[in-house]
C-alpha cells in the first residue's frame, strides 16, 4: 500500500565524485564522507539536494 511515507534513501554523488546513500527524510543537513560538503539541506521538514549533489536514484 503506497502512503506519503518518508521512508526514503536516496542514493547521490557528489561534485568529489564520492556516492553515498542518505535518508531523505534527514532532518539535518547531510554532508559527503570524502569531501564535507553539503549534500542535502533541510527546508522546513524536508530534505532538499544542494547543488552540489546529484541524485542518482531513490532507494525504496
Ligand atoms: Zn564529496
């Protein structure tokens, strides 16, 4: 049964070339392991990529 689950993984790679899987439902900011930049930032509630990373495909 699909809902307006959160229960997301996103799989990103960020501008280092370094891919991680992140919960998209973070309510933090996400940073790469390699480099340390941003990877996602959170906007009231919601996780949004930052212009650094590039989505590369949802994890269910
Ligand atoms: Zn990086």
């Amino acid at each position: 049964m699909k809902g307006r689950t959160k229960s997301k993984f996103w799989r990103v790679k960020c501008a280092c070339g370094n891919e991680q899987n992140i919960f998209a439902a973070a309510s933090t900011a996400v940073t790469c392991l390699v480099c340390n930049i941003p990877l996602t930032q959170s906007r009231g509630g919601v996780s949004q990529l930052t212009d650094k990373a590039t989505l590369v495909k949802t994890l269910e």
